[in-house]
DNA sequence: AAATTAAGGTGAACAGTGTTTACTTTGTGA
DNA sequence: TCACAAAGTAAACACTGTTCACCTTAATTT
C-alpha cells in the first residue's frame, strides 16, 4: 500500500497500451487478423516490434482484447433493445436484426471471434467461463427473451428456452456469416435481384420466431 | 490433332498433381489452411518447394481446389437422401441433418470455403457462375425440396422458395459453425449437460421446417 | 538423327511474418 | 545516491509464400 490505485506508472502504461489497441483496431477492422503485422503496429505508433511484446504476450492476446471489446459493444446495443418496452414479438425481431447489423458493420471482429480458437481442439477446456464472457452475456440475453415468451404464451409451452436460444442463436449466426462472407448477399449473383438486406433479416428473423410460436391463430 | 486427348505426358502430370493433392488433403484435414506450407507439402512428395508452382499457380490455387472436392462430397451425400421416396418431413430433416453431419467432419474445409474470399471485397463480382459451383447446386437441392413442400401443402403457400431456401441455408450454415468452432456445442461449458449432438441437429431442423409449416393441423 | 523447343525440377534469394534474446536506457522507490 | 525493475531496441531465429535463373530431361520439328 504505498501509492494510490492508480500509480503515474500504472497510468502511463494503461495509456500507451490503448495506444497500441486503437492503432491496432484501425487496421484490424479494415483488414483482419492477417493484415495486422506487429511490425506495422509498431512503426504506426513509432516503437520498435519487439516494444510491443512489454504490454501483450503474443499477437493472439491483443487480438482477443479486440475482440472482446467488439462484443461489448455488441451486448450494449442488444441489452438497449431487450430492455424496451415495445410488443414482444417486434422486441425480438429487433433484437435479432440488431445483432445481425451490429455483426456485420465490423465483419472481421465478428469472424474472428468464432473462427479464432483452433477447430479441432480437444473436447475439454474449451471456453473457460463462458457465462462471464461477453458472448455469453450476449447468449443470456437471448435465453431471457425467449423464457419471456413462453411465460406469456407467445411461444409453445414445451421449448426449452436454453435450448431453443442455442438454436436461435445458430441461426442468428449462420446469417450474420452468410452476409460477412458473401457480400452479395442475399443475392447469390450479383445480377440476381432480390429482397433487401435490412428485409431478409426481418424476413429470417420471422421464419425463427415462427418455429417457436404456439400455432393457435 | 497428333496424338490422343490423353497423351502420357498429360497423364503423367495429372498423377503427380493428384499425388500433391492427397498429401495436401491430409495435412490439410487435419491442421487446417495455415497448418498447411508448401515447403511439409514437398518434403512430404519428396520435391523441390518451387516445383509444387509447376502444378499449382498458388496455395490459394491449390486449396481452391480440396474445398471444391469436399463440396463435392457434401453435394453427393446430400443428394442421395434428398432422392429418397421416404415422407417429405422425414426427408427434410435427413437432408439438414447430413449436410451439417458431413460439413463437421470435415470442419477446415467447411469453414475455409466460406471464410477464403476477402471479407470487404467489393460488391461487384464475387462468386462468378455460383449457379455451377459445387456450392450452389447444394443450394439448388435445398430449394427445390421446398418447392415440394410448397406444392404439397405442407408449407404455407406464400412462402417463395428462393427466399426461404437462403433462410434455411444460412440456419443450417450456423448451426454447423457453431459445432465447427465450439467444440462442445450444443453444451456451451465442458460441464454443462444438454441434448447430445445428433439431437440437437434434429432440433435445429425440427424448429427451422416449423417455421415453414403450414400451422392448420 | 540432329536440332530446337518446351516442360519439369531445383537452390537460392526476396520480402514478409511472429517471437525471443541480449543489451541499453530510463524511471522509480528505498 | 544506489539499486532494481521496467521500457525500449537491434539483431537474430525460424518460419511463411513466391519468384528467378539455371539445369536437365522429355517431346517436337526440321
């Protein structure tokens, strides 16, 4: 206990560490993990690579910083949307429009968090403390909605809101990656023409709340 | 017109392509693009690095290439239940549950045919001729089973095939992403007990083809 | 059959990458 | 002031995809 929480030193390098992460953002957002070399990191923000390697332990490390703050914000904007008090089923498909939009405004930092981990890692350890990670308050979220919705009838009395919100949010995800790797879409050719992006979302998002909804008109 | 359209020396060459590619395929399955170098690669043929670029314009090139087979076999198997005779529900589910069974199989050729092309690439041109592709006939066998459940009545008849086929598309693509790189999933923590694997699709394709039904029943 | 052309194969190099090591400078706390 | 830790660096290590000049071998043409 000898300074305060927050020595100059302390602050000092919390500063030029969030140098390094917006410098690192910039480049990351318009090109990804693989166009963010360390040595163009550091002669952006004029140090030497190996400066770099005093504040991250590795590439990864920083990356997932980035990554994690992208989910923050993510959560932010859908916890604003939930938090409404607007008629269920639209409170949904806005939700779920809303993730998708936020998603694919920043294509790489949404790829690369699933695509990050190592595909075929063995089946244990995986996702340490998922529940306190962003993408899992993110999940939460969805889970509470969709108990919501069995609560007050809108949804079949049988779905499991855990399992349903895994499914829901495998959907959710399966179009957010169609958008981000085909631009086009939900066109499949660039001459084809179709319904608007902003509008299959909608249109998606229907389809999936459909499937749980109580079908008794 | 001097010798047959198969000369020996075409024949030769497309051997040694070929033996590139099964030792490339086997890295490749297993560790993934990046796990992939052209220098293992040669060392693994017993040839110069330089000499793979005598068969193959470039890596990119040559991967192309193992996704496109892969998509072959996703195609093949996919289409052998969707010719079926078996009740079309019945059918359906087969259908989503083999096309996400074998994408998970194998995970880096699945989840590298959707992640290779550039992210923010221009709008203009991506996918030429997605209409002959492996990929988009798998598409076109996704959209002619609706079709069927449109003209049967078991869909509602003001679904449009084209749109809702993309929908479906981009659900089953989640769900196997999800599976591809959460290696426990459905489970979202090592510890968390849930519907197994195999059911859960079942679920998945259960709650997606609701979303389509007719609910007079 | 001889000469010419094309294809197959190679070692070395170019331009990158993430990361580590040994070293120097700088700043802080006792 | 002195000692110790933190910050910063140049240079190297071990890689990567790719290209170039060069040589050998096979096929074609004269």
């Amino acid at each position: 206990m000898t300074a305060s929480v927050s020595s100059p030193a302390e602050r000092r390098r919390n500063k030029i560490r969030a140098r390094i992460l917006t410098a690192a953002e910039r480049v990351f957002a318009r090109e990804g993990a693989d166009g963010l070399s360390i040595r163009r990191l550091a002669e952006n923000i004029d140090y030497s690579p190996a400066a770099i390697y005093k504040y991250f332990k590795s590439k990864d490390e920083l990356v997932d910083e980035l990554k994690e703050s992208f989910f923050e914000l993510l959560l932010e904007n859908v916890h604003r949307i939930a938090d409404r008090s607007t008629p269920f089923a639209e409170r949904a498909r806005d939700c779920v429009a809303t993730y998708v939009q936020i998603a694919t405004e920043k294509p790489y930092h949404y790829a690369a968090a699933f695509t990050g981990q190592a595909l075929t890692s063995g089946p244990v350890d995986s996702e340490p403390g998922f529940e306190n990670s962003k993408k899992g308050q993110a999940f939460y979220v969805l889970r509470s909605m969709i108990e919501e919705g069995v609560s007050t009838g809108v949804f079949r009395k049988d779905v499991d809101p855990a399992l349903a919100a895994k499914s829901l949010w495998a959907s959710m995800h399966g179009l957010t990656m169609m958008i981000v790797h085909i631009p086009t879409f939900p066109a499949l050719n660039p001459a084809q023409n179709t319904l608007s992006r902003q509008d299959f979302i909608l249109f998606h998002a229907d389809q999936m709340i459909r499937g749980l909804e109580a079908n008794d008109g």
